[in-house]
C-alpha cells in the first residue's frame, strides 16, 4: 500500500479547475519527481495533500487512511509536511525560531535543532539573526530545517531551487541527499526537469492539470519529456 494514494482527484480555484483526475501513489522512502510548466497545478496539488485547499473529488490517503477533508494542522499531525515556494518564513523571529515552528506538530523523530543545523551549519551560526535577513539560499535552508523539524513521514518540496544561485543550488540537494537517506518519502516539484529526475525513482508531468506522463524517472527520454511538458 502506498504512504500517499491520491484516486482521481479534481481541484478548482472557484469555479477555475486546475486540476483533473490525477491519481498518483508515492511509497514509504520513495522520491517522486512532479515536473510542469507555470500553471500546469503542482503547488495547487500539493497544497490540496496538505489541508491548505479542498479536493472537489477524489480520494487522498495517508497510510491507509482518508485526508480528505482534514484541517491542514491535523494532515501535519499525520506526518505530512512541506517546505513551500516561496519560503514563507515569519518575518518577525529568527532562524532558530523559525526552526523550532516545526516542532508543534509534536511528533518525535530523529530531527531536532542538533540535527539540522549538522545538515545545514551555517545555520548555527546564523540562529538569533532574523530570518528575513539571510540570503535567499539561507532562507531555503531554514524552510527545509522547519519542515524536517516536525519529523514528517512524507515530505513536499515545493520548487527548492527557484530563484538561487547554482551554487546554492548545489549545496541543498547534497543535503537533499542526506535527507532521503533517513526513509522520507518525497515529492519533489522542481523546474529543473533534468536534476528532478536525476534524484527521483519516478516522475509525473502534468499539462494543465492533467497528467500526460509517469514512469521510472531513469527510463524517461528528453523526447518524452519535452512532449509531455509541453503537449506537442
């Protein structure tokens, strides 16, 4: 049984539909690459697997049981979290408070503020600074280190590269790579179509809401792809 089942699940943004009959399944310690153009309802999918918007139809399943319909503090309780685009730090705390935020899931693990910052060590050093005074790459390092923070079972990465410097870029997913190997499954929404499946076991495209490709992310060809991202 997959951690994460979603059955033919329709979203709208009022009467707007942005997503159709998508059903995907991700399993316990899995990495599931979801790769799209602007628009095409990955973070809309991913906001309706945490609470944050309502599925029309469908079914989504946590570990054999039903999400839909739960406030988005109780999908956290489960051990569903998310680093979201954007970041979407509190302004007013600083990073270790920031951190910390993710603890009121209360759930147990291995993530502890000893943990993260051995992922992330700047951080440390930077734990009293306000949060919005980092850098951009350094802000994605606290998004990533609350979201761990809850000790999620499934993690959602909501474009973890966008807008940062290659090597930034490069210094995220090395710890992307450290955090994988503590079993988390992981969806992975990610403009770079190349690294996303080069990280990933599977991948899935969506095209307006609508999926036009999944499979083995190592048996995905650059044809495939292009024609399935862009619907040619």
């Amino acid at each position: 049984m997959p951690l994460l089942e979603l059955t033919s699940v329709d979203v709208f943004h009022g009467d707007l539909q942005a997503v159709y009959g998508v059903s995907l399944g991700v399993d316990t310690g899995e990495v599931l690459a979801l790769i799209g153009a602007n628009g095409a309802g990955k973070s809309t999918l991913l906001r309706t697997v945490t609470g944050l918007m309502c599925a029309r139809a469908g079914q989504l399943r946590f570990d054999g049981t039903s999400i839909a319909g739960l406030p988005a503090e109780r999908i956290a309780a489960l051990g569903i979290a998310m680093v979201p685009e954007g970041r979407l730090l509190f302004a007013s705390l600083s990073v270790e408070e920031n951190l910390l935020m993710g603890t009121l899931t209360r759930r147990g693990g291995p993530w502890t503020l000893q943990a993260v910052y051995a992922l992330f060590p700047m951080l440390r050093e930077l734990r009293h600074r306000n949060a919005l005074q980092l850098s951009g790459g350094q802000q994605q390092m606290v998004a990533v280190g609350r979201a761990l923070m809850g000790n999620p079972r499934l993690l959602l990465c909501d474009e973890l590269s966008l807008g940062l410097a290659p090597l930034v870029i490069e210094e995220i997913y090395r710890a992307f790579a450290r955090i994988r190997a503590e079993g988390l499954a992981i969806v992975l929404v990610e403009q770079d179509v190349a690294r996303a499946c080069a990280v990933s076991d599977r991948m899935l495209c969506l095209l307006k809401g609508r999926v036009t490709l999944q499979g083995p992310s190592a048996g995905v060809s650059h044809a495939q792809v292009a024609a399935a991202y862009f619907g040619e």
